[in-house]
C-alpha cells in the first residue's frame, strides 16, 4: 500500500472511484476533479494497492468553519492557509471497503 497526493496523472482513477463511490447525481465529475487538483491536489490522499486507486481523502482549507455546497462546486475557494480542513469525501471502492483503508 502507498498514501501519496494527487497529480494530474491520478484524475482519471480519482474520477472512476468517485464514480463507483456516488451516485451520478452526487458524484464530481473529472472537469471537476482538475479544477480541485489543480487548487489544492495536496490535499488529497490517494491509497494505492500496488497500481490501483483503492480510496482517497479530499477537502481543501478555508477560514469558514461550516461546509457549504458553494465549496464543492468552486475550487478557488482553498485558502492554503486557512484555519479548517474540510472533508469533502471519504472514497473507498465497493471491493475494498471493511478492511480499515478508510481509518
């Protein structure tokens, strides 16, 4: 197992886990995923097993103490040196799941 950041070479894996993750209506999409990377890709991290994306943490940092919608649709809003991490979403394929990847 590897814990690495996000890098534009990881979007497509990013966006097929969150895929398989979300429903279609909930789930971010790839354009959204290089928009969230290119903000704030070092707040993300990605579990590998071996080459494959199994989960991934991310959420970027901002002065407001409440997560609002507006900050899932709009990167630019990471402050890199903000008081609060937020937690956008907790991301473990369906076949990886009950094994403490997610702890």
């Amino acid at each position: 197992m590897k814990i690495t950041y996000a890098e534009e070479k990881d979007i497509a894996a990013i966006a097929a886990a969150e895929a398989a993750c979300f429903p279609p209506a909930e789930a971010a999409t790839e354009h959204e995923f290089v928009e969230r990377i290119k903000y704030y890709g070092n707040h993300f991290w990605l579990l590998y097993d071996a080459d494959k994306l199994i989960a991934f943490v991310d959420g970027f940092v901002t002065d407001e103490p409440d997560l609002t919608d507006a900050m899932y649709e709009n990167a630019c809003m990471h402050n890199e040196n903000g008081a609060w991490q937020m937690i956008f979403g907790v991301n473990t394929l369906p076949e990886y799941r009950k094994r403490g990847h997610a702890c």
